[in-house]
C-alpha cells in the first residue's frame, strides 16, 4: 500500500469519528470519555457547567503536581540500607606486619652520618640554657665546625628555624644553622626575651623555602615535633637517590624478624609471607595475600583456630631520630588488596602479647545512578600506579595516586612516599632544590585535595575488619629465661639470650565467631513505586485509570490528523491561489475547443479570413504528427474536498 492510499483511508477513519475541528474533536472527548468532570462540563447548565469547569483544571493542576514531585523523587535514586546477619565459613583475611622502623639503623648509618651532625647541632642550639634575659646565639666553634664538615647549600633548602613571638610586632626568627640572623624589624636572634616568657608565646616552626622569597611556616608546639619532621623531609631527599633493592636489603629481614608462626594446627614460617616494600615502614610481609595460591578459610571461631606469630622487632637498632615509636605495625585487609598502614594500621607494643578478635562487615553499594561507585576502578579517570602490584582497586589507592600525577605534573618530580610514573624521578635537594615547597604547598592546598576527591570513587563491593584488642605482658618474668634462650637458639643457634623483652612481641589473630554482618543497598523508589504511585495520584483526584490515559492519548493523535488536514488544505489552497494568479481565464472545456476546431474547419473551406477577436484559438489547434497533444489538465486546479473522501475510499 503506498502512502497516498494510506492517509486517504486514514483520513476516511477519521471522518467518521469525533470531526474535522478541534472544537468537535474536544466535544467528543467530554461526552465519551471516562475520566470524571469532563461530562458534566457539556452537559450541566451555564452555571454548573463553569463550577465544573473550575474543579476540573483544579483537580487536574494537583495531578499534574503530584506527577512532578513523584518523578523527582524516583530520578533522584535514593537508596536504603539494611543489615543482615549470616553465618558461613569464611576466607581467613590477609594480615600485614612491618616494623614501626623502616631500616636498620646499621645499615643506613653511613648515609645519615652527616645529617645526624646536623640534626646534634639543632638540638644543642634548641636545648642551650638562656643567660639572663638573651638568647644565647650558636656557639662560634660549633657553627664553623659544622660549615667544614657539611655542606650547608643541600640542607638550607629546608631551614630549621626558631620563632620567639613574646613581641607580636617584632617577632625573633633565629635560624638554628646560622649565628648572626636576624628577624623582621631589625630584631636580631639576640634580642632580649623577657624571663617570664611562656611556653605559648614561643612557637617552634618548620619553614620550607624555595629560593630566596617564598617560604611556609609550620607551626609546633613542641620542638621535638618539628625536629622529626625536618628530618624526615631530610632523610626522603636522602633515601629517594638509594635503589629499591639496596633499600629493602637495609631493611628488617623476614628469617630475622618473623620468629615462630602457627596458623590453627598447622605450623607455618616466614616462607609463607609475602614481602613487599614498604616507603613508611621499609619490609613488610604478608600473611595469606592470596597472589600465588588460594586465600586459607578458618576452620572455626576461637583462639585456638587463629594465626600466632612470634616477632622479633630489633629495637636497639632503631634509627633514633627518624623512628620514635617503637613495635610492631600491622593491618588486617582482603586478599589482593595493597595495605595502607598508615592510615588503617595499628601498633602492637614490644613485651606484650596481643589478641586481637576480628569481626567481618560485607558493604555492599549500588552502582550507578544510584551512588557513584565503581566496581573495580576502570571507569576512574585516575591512573592507578598500585597497579604495579597487582592489587585490586581502592580509594586509598586512587587518591595517592592522584596526589602523586599532580605532584609529578606541578613539581616535576614524584614524592619518595608513593610509587612512580614511568620516566619520572624521586625528589631530592640536588636535582630540586625548590621541591618541599611545592609538596607541602600541594599537600595543603584544598583545591587539589577537593579535585582528587572528585576524580576517585568509592569501591562498591567492600570488607571491613572490626578488632577487638586485648593486651598482656609477655613472656612473664618466671618463663623469659627459657623462652628467650629457646627463641635465641633457634634463630642464631647460640646459646647466648640474644633477645629481650624490649623487642619481642606476640600476636593472637582469630575470628570472635562466624556471623558476619552485611550492610546492603537496595533501591528506595522502584518503577513499579512510580507506576502505584502516579495512578493512586490520579484515581484520586480524577477518577481516573490507564484507560483514561489511552483516550487521552488518542485524542491528541485526533487532534494531530486534524492539524494535518488542515496543512494539506492549506497547502492545496495557495497552490490554486498561484494557478489562478499565472492564468487569469479558466481553460477551455472540450466542447469549446470541437466548436472552435469545427469553425475553423469551415473558414479554410470557404477561405475567409479569421475573425481577429478567434485569433486565440490557434494556439489549441492539434499539434502536428508526431507531436504529443498539450496537457490542459494541468492547468486545472483540483480542490481537495474533505467531504468526498467516502466516494475515494468506495472507489478504492
């Protein structure tokens, strides 16, 4: 059936139903409709007919009111959570242990020799006794002692200075490295400091300069504070030049560090670890990770079922103005998921036996659009430099690499702390001099922490541990000499103690009991919601179904068909107003052109002249053979009329 058959029988249908315009087509709906209030507008009398009128548009106005606020609350994707309780067995989870201290103070001596100098020097100037109401400057041989043996350009990148701000106006900065110094105003580091001057009007501050005129201050309350943090910013510029495999051979060793282990009945060493290295805490390793063979369940509940371990922290070789806590740093987390200690790890103390009872929380979030989380990081626009790894995907994870691709992109060199980009080097004092600056200025900038937020997501699948921590002495004091020469025996084969209670440390990890709580989210608005909702809506308020919806509906298509009708009629009625503007006289009928052609035969026999006002006639003589016949159809315009549509569609 081709198109034009097609809108002839469509505009035939419609013919005969509600009529050809809109007033019709509206009076037809309100009669037949089944929607309350319509009928009674045509059919009541003048008064009633507008109080129905009134309530008709008021009770459709709410509907459509209510729709709007229905629609918005299911595209606004609220979610509801709910908790369940389960039992199972479960996966035993992986366990990371490192030392508070990342390197063995034997082994890194000789690289920190003169920055321990150094860091002697601060202390002494910080520490001098004050003779009467000065400051006592550096001592003169002191100061030239350290400008011979060390050089002082790498280390003044990042001055210790000491801030006196008894005089709000005229604060004394006295850098701890220099003897003649003065501050702003002209106030030399040997101004006068009244005796009675308080411990909060004197501030400790770190300053970080890059060149000569930009500079930050951090403050402390305390000189102990700012001493370790200029020289941990000190020893990164240090180690960040030393080879990831020198660094972890200066680092704590598993056979040195993990002394006996037992994992329920079955005993276990320090090959069942996996070793990673660690910027915070040098060598960690990791007890059933999960990379190379299949994570181990737990048999039952209890003590008895759990992981023991026995280490061995070394304390006595701790680097002592680098570590000043000492113990055992460890963290609980899924398999294959790369552990964050700093942030989610817990200390266990030297001399204690720990017993720690773990309890498991499944989180399980909807994905878009209900939240914005990711299932395993790849729609993230973060490159995730933990993938090196081979570790899953976390927002821990996503947020220190963000930091680390903006550092690499505004410093131009990445941090010591955080894995790096191909082709790009750690910060240190020689190659960028002005590199604490702008790390401690990106790190305390709001804006480039507000935009890493932004880029990562959480992840939607999630475990959580929950521990409960118990501490006891360990080993007593009537079982330490035969613990600590059997433990001493075992790793060095001596039967000298080489142990002691200050580096020894015992861990109990094991699951209270096997229910475990998930916390699901499940959609707060469904389409099914939307759908009661809406027709409860508008039941209520017109009486109304979906039935009344497919009227509706059909009376809009109504009104379309009409609109097209009168398009067309428009449409037929200029293109006749431009046929009769182009030939003013109709065109003649068939019997005027015979009797013309007749008449013309009998003037060529009788061989008159033409008579002039018939001269027009010739131009609608038959044309010569051969010639097809002029089309005078064409210079007829057919009207289109509506109301023949009956006789086309009979005919067809």
């Amino acid at each position: 059936m081709n198109l034009k058959k097609y809108f002839i029988r469509a505009l035939h249908r419609l013919q005969k139903g509600p009529g050809y315009t809109y007033k019709e087509l509206l009076v037809w709906y309100c009669d037949n409709t089944n929607t309350h209030g319509p009928k009674r507008i045509i059919k009541e009398g003048p008064k009633k007919k507008f109080i129905w009128f009134f309530l008709t548009l008021l009770f459709a106005s709410l509907v459509f009111w209510q729709w709007g606020i229905l629609i918005n609350t299911y595209l606004s994707y609220n979610v509801t959570s709910s908790l369940s309780i389960g039992f199972k067995t479960m996966k035993f989870p992986a366990v990371t242990v490192c030392n508070a201290n990342p390197f063995k103070y034997s082994e890194v001596k000789h690289l920190l020799k003169e920055l321990d100098k150094l860091i002697e020097a601060a202390l002494e100037r910080i520490l001098q006794p004050t003779q009467g109401d000065s400051v006592l400057p550096l001592p003169l041989n002191s100061s030239e002692n350290i400008s011979q043996t060390l050089d002082l350009r790498l280390w003044n990148q990042i001055p210790l200075v000491l801030i006196d701000e008894h005089d709000k106006d005229h604060p004394v900065i006295v850098d701890i490295f220099e003897t003649n110094q003065t501050g702003p105003g002209n106030q030399t580091a040997t101004s006068p400091v009244t005796s009675n001057t308080t411990s909060e009007e004197k501030k400790y501050k770190l300053a970080v300069k890059l060149g000569s005129n930009d500079c930050i201050y951090r403050n402390f309350t305390s000189a102990a504070q700012a001493v370790t943090e200029w020289y941990i910013l000190q020893s990164t510029s240090i180690l960040s030049k030393v080879p990831l495999q020198e660094r972890i051979r200066m680092g704590y060793q598993a056979e040195d560090m993990i002394l006996a282990c037992l994992y329920g009945a079955e005993p276990c060493n320090y090959k069942n670890f996996t070793q990673i290295y660690h910027p915070d805490h040098g060598n960690c390793y990791i007890f059933n990770w999960g990379m190379d063979e299949e994570a181990l369940n737990s048999s039952n509940p209890g003590a008895e079922f759990g992981l023991k371990l026995i280490l061995d922290i070394s304390q006595q070789d701790y680097i002592p103005y680098l570590s000043s806590a000492a113990g055992a740093r460890l963290m609980l987390h899924q398999q294959k998921s790369f552990p964050f200690l700093k942030d989610q790890g817990i200390y266990a103390m030297a001399g204690t036996e720990t017993s720690i009872g773990v309890l498991v929380d499944e989180l399980e979030r909807m994905g878009y659009p209900y939240s914005d989380c990711t299932m395993n990081g790849s729609d993230v626009p973060v490159k995730n430099l933990y993938s090196e790894y081979n570790t899953s995907y976390s927002i821990q994870a996503c947020l220190r690499s963000c930091f680390q691709n903006r550092m690499v992109e505004i410093c131009g060199c990445g941090h010591y702390m955080f894995p790096l980009p191909e082709g790009v080097n750690y910060c240190n004092n020689e190659d960028n001099p002005g590199w604490a600056y702008c790390y401690s200025s990106l790190r305390s900038s709001i804006r480039h922490r507000q935009f890493c937020i932004d880029s990562c997501k959480e992840t939607c699948n999630d475990t959580q541990y929950k521990m409960t921590i118990s501490m006891a002495d360990w080993p007593s004091e009537a079982s330490e000499d035969w613990i600590f020469h059997i433990l001493s025996y075992e790793r060095d084969l001596s039967t000298n103690v080489t142990l002691d209670r200050n580096g020894i440390i015992k861990l109990n990890i094991y699951f209270q009991e096997y229910n475990y709580r998930t916390i699901s989210e499940s959609a707060a608005t469904t389409i099914v919601w939307l759908l009661s909702s809406l027709g409860g809506q508008f039941g209520f308020w017109m009486g109304g179904s979906v039935l009344c919806l497919i009227e509706f509906g059909e009376i809009i298509i109504d009104s379309l068909w009409i609109t097209v009708i009168n398009i067309i009629s428009w449409c037929k009625g200029l293109k006749q107003k431009r046929a009769q503007a182009r030939y003013p006289d109709a065109p003649p009928t068939v019997s005027e052109l015979v009797e013309a052609h007749t008449n013309l035969g009998f003037q060529h026999e009788d061989s008159s002249p033409i008579p002039r006002n018939e001269i027009h006639l010739n131009e609608v003589l038959p044309p010569e053979p051969g010639t097809p016949p002029p089309n005078y159809d064409s210079l007829r315009v057919q009207p289109l009329d509506v109301l023949d549509l009956d006789s086309d569609a009979e005919t067809e």
